[in-house]
C-alpha cells in the first residue's frame, strides 16, 4: 500500500474494507464533529456499515467511478478525502472530506486534497473539480477557497440532513486553473 506524506506527522493512504474496524473507532471519536454537516457519521454506526462503506468506495475505485483515503495522523487515521464521483470520460469528478476533531485547524484536508487532486488533473486527466458544501459549513467552503477552486453558486435546500433541508454552495476548480495556481 503506498502512502504519501503530508509533513507534521500525517500522511494519505487508501482507507480499504479491510480497515473497517479502526474506520468505525475514528467514527465513533469524530461523530458529533463529523456529522453537524454530512450525512457519514449516521450512516456509519456500526462494523457492518462501515465495511459496506468502505466497500462501496472500493467498488467504485474498480469501476474508476470514484475514491478514498485516509488521514492518518501518527499512526491514528483521524480523517478523509475522496473523490464521492469521478467520470473520467467526460472529465468531471467531485472532491469531499471530513475529519475528526482532534485533527481540525492543521491544514490536513487542504493539503489531501491538493494531493488527489493533483493526481485527478494530471494522471487521470479530469478537467473540472467540484465540491459540495452546505451553506453552514464555513470550514469546507475555507478549503474550497483555499484549493483556488471559484463559488459558482448556491442550490437551494436541495440536501435534506437530520430532517432538515439545506442550501449546497457550488464551487469548481478547471484544470488550467488549477495548472496555472499550482505553477505560480
């Protein structure tokens, strides 16, 4: 399994059905945090959803529809990023992550991202990178604006968490945009 190092003790590596027990402890730990804003921390509660997560993803890393990997921080997975689609025909994939409290604030999703994003635009040949973010959620629309990625606007109440209808805030990053942030 390779792993790619994110500088201050953290490093990126595929997050596999194999793992689903040290998966479903991270869940456990970040739950509360995790869930204010997405829908993993319910659907994830207990051994067996988190192996048919994981699988789920591993599934789509086959059919090259999708991917996942984990933030580990000093050994600990505390967090991650992944590719929630990925068209490679029509060049289009949509980045998302999460992370566990204990890992907030140090930078650790932006600088994944930057990583699989990366290796989208110049490996995989993706042209457009979008992310999805509630309207509520500043920390994931702070990473958007951090990745260079531009607010294309907002859909309204188009995603129902907890019983509750929410606004989606767009944003995208193009290839040659990303190209050129990453040359400058």
């Amino acid at each position: 399994m390779f792993a790619t190092s994110l500088g201050d003790g953290a490093e990126l590596r595929p997050l596999e059905p194999w793992q689903a027990e040290e998966f479903l402890a991270h869940m456990d730990r970040g739950r509360a945090f995790v869930g204010e804003h997405i829908g993993l921390a319910d659907v994830v509660h207990d051994l067996d959803s988190a192996r048919a997560f994981l699988q789920g993803y591993a599934d789509k890393t086959a059919h090259d529809a999708g991917r996942l990997y984990g933030i580990w921080t000093d050994g600990t997975l505390v967090g991650g990023v992944m590719f929630r689609t990925m068209d490679v025909a029509a060049g289009n994939a949509e980045v998302g992550c999460w992370l566990e409290p204990s890992a907030a604030g140090r930078g650790l999703v932006t600088r994944a991202c930057r990583t699989i994003i990366d290796w989208a635009v110049e490996r995989r040949g993706i042209h457009r990178v979008e992310w999805y973010a509630s309207t509520a959620n500043t920390a994931s629309t702070a990473v958007a604006r951090r990745l260079g990625m531009t607010r294309e606007g907002v859909v309204r109440e188009n995603y129902t968490h907890r019983g509750i209808r929410t606004d989606t805030e767009i944003w995208a990053v193009l290839a040659p945009e990303w190209r050129a942030a990453r040359t400058a």
